[in-house]
C-alpha cells in the first residue's frame, strides 16, 4: 500500500520533543495520547477515535500483540515489556533518521536530542527555544547578575554563541500572546522598556512566563540575524492555547518583512489553518510547513489533512515532522501515518497520470528528508563529514542578511 | 451500500423542531427547504443544489414517485397525499427513536414533542430555549407581576422547575449577540443590572428579544448550575445570523471555565467551522458537537463534511442531529444521508484495515444513539423504566458541580 | 475520463486578464506562473508544485512536447515557437467561446477584451474595474478640470454612460482595505467628504490609490443603481494581499443591504474561504461565486476544492472563471482543470446514483457557460442578434432597483 519509494525514505523529523522513560498507567497513557490534559467522562474512552484506532492497529503489533489488541491489554503488555524496550521498538519501527528536537518544554525529564539519536541509531540536533533563552536571561537580570539595559544585547550574544549541535530555533508565542506580532523590527529601545516592563512584574511575583508581542517579534528579528531556521507554533496545540490567535495569516506582515534576510521560517503544524499556511508558503519564498502533531491525531484522515495542506505551498516547502511528544507510539504513529498519507496523495497523482513515478519519488525525497536537511544544514546520513557542500548549499539558500549591523557577525 | 450496523440503528434526534402540519405550494417549499428566505431569480430554481437533487433521488419514492421526478410532480403528489399522510411517511422512513425538541422558535403553529414521537412511533422530548426563558420573564417584570430584583433567582427558580420532559437547553446567543461571550461566570450584581437596563429598552418600544452578552452568559452558567446539557447554535444557520460571529473558538475562554462543572455542552450545526469543534471537543472532556443541518444542505457531500468533523473528536462526543423544521422531508434526508455518510465514513475505514467492523458497529451505535441516550438520560428505547441505570449514569458521567452555592438546591 | 457534456462546453470565462505579447526566460515564466512575486531559492523550483506539474502534464503536448517534459526543455520549445503562436494554441486549446476581461491591472501591455476574442474565436467583454473609475476622476479633480463636488455624481454619469461592451464592474477592495465595509450606503456628503480628504492626500504626494472603505462601498452602490454586475475580489490573490481581510464573511452586512437591488454579486476565488461564499450564495439570491484562480494553482487537487465549494451553493449561482493573467497556459489550465474538477463532481455523483445524466448535464451547462450568460446578458454564443431575448431575461432576473433617485435612468 506504500510506495517503495516513501516506505525507504529514511525520515528527518524536523520538530519533536523527547521521550517519557517511565511506565504509564492506562489513565496517564491516555491524557498522554491527545492534547487534552483533562480525564475522559467516564464510560467513554480516548481509544474511541482516530488516534485511539491507530495505536491498537498499528502500534499493538510492533509489541507482538494482534491488530486491535484492546487498550487494557495493550497496556498490560506494555509495562510487561517496560518502557525502554518499548521505545527503543518504537523509534526504531518509526524509520527516522534525524531528529530536531525541542528540549524547551520539559513537565518532566525526558529523553535529549542525543539520547533519542542514540536510541534509534539515528542522529540528535537542538531546537533552541527563543522564550528559554529569554526567561533565562531574566533570572539573570532579577538576581543581579546583569542590567536591564543589556537584555537586547545578551539575547544576541547568547543566539550567536549557540553550539553547532543547535540547528534552529523556535517560538511559542502563540501560547503566549497570539501570533498577531508586530510586523516591524523592534528598535533596541523599545526592547528595553518592554523588558523592564516584564521584569518589574517578575519582581511583584509574577511567574517568569514571557508573554510581551514587542518581546516575541524581538526574539525572531534577533534569530533572524543569526541565521537560523526559525520554527514557529501555528494553529494545533494543547488546551493551553486559544486557536483562534493561532491563525499563520496573523503573522503575514512579520513574515513578509522577514523575508529579505533569506532566513527560513518553519509553520509548525498549522492544522486547522494548513490552506492558509501553504499560501502564505506559496507566496514568500523563505516560508516552510508542516501538519506535524495533527497528523497522527487524525489517523486514517492523514491523507485527506495533508492533500489539502499540500494544494499551493511548493514542494520544497513542506516538511515532515512528527511534534512526538513522551510516547514512543506517537513517533511510530507520526512517521507511518505520514508515510500512508504521503504515498497516498502521491499514488494517486500517478495513477491518474498527473506526475510520473520518479517525480513522485523525487517529491517524497524533498518532503521526507531532503527539505529539512538543506534548511538546517543536516548533512547526508551516514555522510556527516559532508560540511563543504553542506556550507555552499547555505550560501546559494540564504540572501544577504537586511539589516547587517544586528548580524551575529557585529 | 449502507453498513447493515448502520441501517438498523434506531437513531436518536438530539436538535430538531417541530412538524408544520399545512400543505404547501412550490414558492413555499422552496423557501423551506434551504435556510435562505428570499426567493431564487426567475429562471433558476432551489432544486439544481445538493439538497435539491436529495429530495428528488430520496424523497419522491417516499411519495411513490420515481426517483428523480420533477419538481412540479413531486409537489403535486405532496399536495394530493395531503400533509398528514406525508409527514406520516417520512417521519417513519427515518427510523428515529427519539427527538429532543426545540420548540423556541415558532412562526407559525408547529408539531410538538410529544405529537412528534407519536406520529413515529418514538418518544418526544423537550429542549427548553433559555433565551425564551428570559424573554417570558422579561414580560412578567413590565407588567409588574415581579421586581427587576428578582431575576436572577426567578430564573434560577424556573429552571430548577423545568418538568421531567425537558432533558437539555439550548442557546441562541450566536444570532443575538453571537458567541464572544464572557467566559467568567456573571455576579449577580451585574446580572440585575443588565436586566435593568434591557427591560428599560424594553420599556422604551424595544422588541422583546434578549441580546445582551452578559445575559446569555448567565443563562448559560444558571442552566449548567441546574444540571442539564446545554446546547448551543454555531456555524450554520439562517439568513439572520452573522456566521462570522458563530465561530466555536470564539467560545473557548467560556467552555473551559465551564468545563470542571462536567455539564455536556452540545455545539449544534457547527459546519464550517466543524474542524475547530472538534478541536475544542478533543480539548475538553464536557465539549459535544454535531453536524446537523449541514448534513442535509449538503447532500451527497455529507460523507465528506462528516469525515472532517470526525477527525479530532472522540467518537464518544459526537451525535446526530436533524435539525428538521416544518418539512417531513428534512427529517428522512437529515436521517438518510447522515446514515449513508456514517457508513461510507466507516466502510472505509474497514475496507483499509483501520478498525474493525465491531469497532465500527460501536461507533455507530455510540454517534447514532448511545452519547445522545447517556446525555440526556433518555434510558433505553422500549425500556423507559430504565431510571436507576440512568441516574447511576449520571453519577458516574458528571462531577461536583463548581459552585454549588448557585446551585439548583440552594 | 471528462464527461462529453462537459469536454464539449463552451465556456465562457467570467473573470480574466488578458495575454502576455512577449517572450519569457525560465525566471520570468515560473515568476508568472503563481502568485508570488519574489524568486524561488536556489536548488528549488516552482516546476516542483502542484500547477508546475499540470503545466509539464497538459501544456507540453500542446507545444508538441511529451507529457512530462522537464523545464528547461519545455521553456525552449516555447521560445522557439514564440508566444505568437503559444498564445494562439493555448487560447484554442483551452475551448473558451467569451471571455470578460478586466483590464484593470496593466505592469505591461496585455491583449484587449477583442483581441484576446480574435484569438480564440470567440467574443470579448469588458468588465470595468471601479477603483480605477475614481482614480481617473481623481486625476481629473487634482489637474483642475472638475471640482470635488462632482465626485459622486460623475461617478455615477460615467458608470451610466459605460458602452456596450461593459458587461460588469469590478472592486479591488479587498487588497485596498480588506472586505470590511460599511454595509449601508454612503450618502453624497459623506462621499464628498471622504473624495475631499483622499484628494488632499494625493496634493501632499500619496500615490493616486484608492484606499477608503467609504468610498470603495459608495462605488459598489454606484455600481448596483448602473444596474450591472458586480464582481467583488475575495480570499486567494498576490503576494499584495493581507488574506485574512477577504474573508467573504465580511461582506456579510453589505451583501444583505444589497441585495433588494437584485443586481447580482460575484465574489471572486473565494478560496480557501469557498465554504463561507457558498453559505452566502445560498442565503442570498443575488449572490455569485467562482473558485477562479484556486483552480488552476491546486493542479489536481481541482475537483477537491470544487466538491467543496459547491457543497451548499444553488447551481444557478456558481461560475467559471480562469482570472488567467498573462501566460497563454493558464487559460488552458484554468478551463482545463475546471474541466476535469466538474466532470469528476458530476460523475461521482452519477455513479453513486445521485443525480441523473441529464441532471448533470444541466448543471454544467449552468456552470460552465448558462450562468455567465443570464448574468452578463451575454446572448447565445454565435447568435449575438438574441438582444430581445437577453433584455427579456433582464428583466424576469431583477428587481426593481431599490432607490430609484440614485438610478441610471434619474
């Protein structure tokens, strides 16, 4: 049912978290399962839907239980086989072979970049993410050990002394304050009002939680002029959030003017905004895409989710990432549900003779793998010494930064 | 074509309205038959639309017509039949076992609930509409048979005597005021205050008709402090309605502050914003949805807007609905192609090896009947006795209600 | 694969731009090709999309290329044949038999209304776009030839003395100021007042652009009193755009106001808001839409976006429209794809049972050609004497005017 050409493809999953390394009880695995952080009523179960479906179908058998296996028993057999062997069969049965991983929401420890890397035999990167980096200079400026006056400055100090394993970077600030962000580059003066602003309610006691729209749109300006691929949140998330904020098209002026420095910019997720997102990607060139994280909560509807995604944005503006969060079964679920759908919409290009086969495969290659790594300079698997081509393919991608004096090179 | 598990359930009607019970004209069926209110241009007619072909293919056999018979044959056979004798026939062709009926709003002399049930042979049950509630009430204060003072509590007092019959409410804030609703519970302070100042429009020539945010907050909050479901219009409706202000996310803020009282709410209608629902219904364990009207309206695409609407949603919060009013036709078509789009909707499911074909028979039963019988407490077709079983349900089904001060008992 | 009733339409294209008279290089053609007015980055390319895959599968046979011909070799072959005769192939290829062409938008010469006829063989229309109807009048004012006083009546004298072949009018207020405009119309001292304050700006040096909610809606009346069709742009355009002002849902207030004048209203693209027009065309009989523009830039995904857009839509208030612009392909593109999209709507339906061969003929008569010429008052394709007949319709299809003081006729 999966074209051989998508059925080999060794995944890079551009945006994902780590993995939970404890065992789960039915009621955790199931607030685990989706994004609602709320118990189902009783006499009714998660395992009744989409999602639910596709982990006794699809996940029961990689821990050598039958299809449709029923959840008690599939979590009976899961804490039987304890929860490292269950991720390592997972990741392992997911078929990526590159990880991003955002370590920046952390309710418990998990699993790093490189862990996950090691785990599967594949290989570990940082996404770094921008409120972090923020909230941490924060307690350095509350606790005395800097002046307010140098927030701008040491956010690009520290975005320039990131560590080569750092391939991105992201933001949140649709969980914060929305995406509707200022469209112009905040001037350095603006930046420190609205630091001091933030601080001086961190100092009253409010928690150290940024949520400032001058303060996000700054963050992105600044990883702008560091030259790393930003990701965004957009649209689906966890109950923490208010969709409707969410919007990609909120964000249209910051990305139009964002789109002279070259630098790439990542839609995460989108769902249920995917259309409005691959037009924003059609029209500017630095604007990527995923549907990660809805892909694996619509099951079997993946196909239908990513067709639609996939009607205007070019073919290499799209990405694969799973957004798999602590469950190995969501790796497995992100990268085969993917890969179904993938092959479906491809498949049936082919059959009614709108692309030939290899322009399939070569499509697959660009969404699969090859996009991620040229937009975050991966380098081929198994060739990591390709730095060379790796560095000539940056400078044919980037333009020429806009505004060079807050570059990391000043 | 239709899955034997689904052509057998006895369905549950969990919106619809009354039965007119006049033979109608072409110009008047037209008019009925869509949400429009206005006539088409001469030269063009209702019937070339999705909803159009559906009677002609659907409802002529009914009439002992030919499917596809025109316009102008089918209504003079509808005429010939007479209006019993038809409503008759369609009603028994759906094959619903029970209606929950919103007669808040009546133009014109309507079938109740009971007279529903017993032209069907199925039970009737009544949905009470808050607004009319308040609306009653409002009368009842400027004829001075009670003070300003007392509306909060007189509400509260009418909705705690709502009779065994009534099993839900229902809102219609998105015509009035659409669904920007306050999401913090109203003090009774500001109550009083709103009433006051509605009842001195009122008292002005003002049209008796509650629009007030603050208000039908309010209603909301005293309808989930009496303990029963709440259903409220989103997305689809009349020419009336301002759809952009019937967005469901627009009511997040206020289902989740309702969310720990564990009263179901029911979206109603909800197309096109039938994805965001489903977000919010994934979200958040007390968030139902369903897609009536659209279901009909859209025909043979009823299979596609359903394989949306059920993406994100668990299975256990989504029901049927008709939406159905005045026309018998609307009945069997709102059964009928919900039926048809359940199946293909599950068909495929089984035919790629999703889920199972008892996976897919509990589905049906649970969006055909099950959710709507357990909600509202119906008990079980045939078996209305059922009462200890039913109320054992609702212990198990809903939390402590939040703030029991208001509450029912107080 | 297309059915003979619809591979044998003639069609007529509602909303166009004209041709191109220049050849291309492979940067400037695939600049053309879509929306985006910025360059793809290097090691990517726009072939890589859903329309460069149509453009290689149905454009390169017509230069006498292979299916699936790569870029540069298609891009030589088009040089080498000149756009001369790549123009006249593509027109003739593409089955048009009238086109309405808005000349509104020159960055360079293109064919005319009449020669792009000549080419094709069939009949060209003008539609007048409104905007530039007050930028010309603005021109007029600021050179001294007229006093601001007289802005809305020569508005309204040139509307009325618009020749024959002006078969529509156009707004652009979408990429002005977004579709929210006031939905009652301006009377003539707020219209002077908001000319008077625009006239100053350009005095100060602003470029002659309109861009006022007033005056855009005042133009649109103006437009309705004339008694001719109105074509409104909404959702998917160029890089330009802020798309989330052109939700058609903004129109809401105004399209009701408007809609006793029975002058008809075409809203433009839609997409991806196709869901929300489709609600509106429903309510409101004078309202029309197209997914012009979608098509061609989906490739294949065509009969996806079809099926949905005419999900609640009367048939009789639905169009074709390629909006090509420029390139000879996206004429063939346009009609082509539309092609296949309403063939395979129509055959699925006929395969299911749904409607009857000679429904489905109908309806694509309709749609593809019967629409446009009841609407436009277009006559019958080489019977352009049926003026009797054409008036006749007029006046079956309208209303009376609404205000008739502000009428052509007063």
């Amino acid at each position: 049912m999966v074209l051989p050409c998508v059925e080999s493809l060794r995944l890079v999953d551009h945006h994902c978290h780590g993995l939970l390394t404890r065992d789960l009880d039915r009621a955790g695995f199931e607030r685990m399962l989706t994004e609602s952080d709320a118990p189902t009523p009783a006499g009714t179960t998660l395992f009744d839907s989409n999602i639910g479906f596709a982990v006794r179908r699809w996940c029961a058998p990689v821990l050598d239980l039958p299809p449709f296996s029923g959840p008690e028993e599939y979590l009976a057999r899961r804490r039987e086989i304890g929860v490292d062997e269950v991720n390592r069969r997972f990741l392992r049965a997911a078929g990526i072979s590159a990880f991003c991983v955002d370590a920046g929401y952390l309710p418990e420890p998990l699993m790093s970049a490189s862990e996950l890397g090691t785990t599967c035999g594949g290989t570990g990167h940082d996404i770094l993410r921008l409120e972090r980096l923020a909230e941490s200079l924060a307690v350095d400026i509350v606790t005395g050990q800097l002046g307010v006056t140098h927030f701008a400055d040491t956010i690009r100090e520290r975005l320039a002394g990131a560590g080569p394993t750092t391939v991105g970077l992201k933001s949140v600030a649709a969980y914060r304050v929305g995406l509707a962000l200022p469209a112009t580059r905040p001037t350095d003066r603006e930046v420190t009002a609205a630091a001091r602003e933030w601080l001086a309610m961190i100092r009253r006691g409010a928690p150290i939680r940024l949520a400032s729209p001058l303060l996000h749109a700054f963050l992105i300006w600044t990883g702008a002029d560091a030259g790393l691929p930003i990701q965004i949140h957009v649209g689906y998330g966890d109950a923490d959030l208010d969709l409707q904020r969410c919007n990609p098209l909120l964000l249209t002026g910051l990305l139009r003017a964002l789109a002279p420095t070259g630098v790439p910019v990542l839609l995460l997720h989108c769902y249920p905004y995917h259309r409005e997102a691959g037009y924003l990607a059609q029209l500017l060139p630095t604007v990527h895409m995923d549907v990660g994280l809805a892909v694996q909560n619509v099951g079997r509807r993946a196909s239908a989710v990513l067709g639609e995604a996939l009607e205007l944005v070019p073919f290499s503006r799209f990405l694969f990432s799973s957004d798999a969060f602590g469950l190995g079964e969501l790796y497995l679920l992100g990268a085969l549900l993917f890969r179904r759908a993938l092959s479906a919409v491809l498949s049936e290009g082919i059959a009614d003779g709108d692309w030939t086969e290899s322009d399939a495969a070569r499509v697959a290659d660009l969404i699969g793998a090859g996009n991620a790594r040229r937009i975050y300079r991966l380098g081929e698997p198994g060739r990591e010494t390709t730095a060379v081509t790796s560095s000539r393919a940056r400078d044919s991608l980037y333009c020429a930064a806009e505004d060079s004096r807050t570059g990391p090179s000043s």
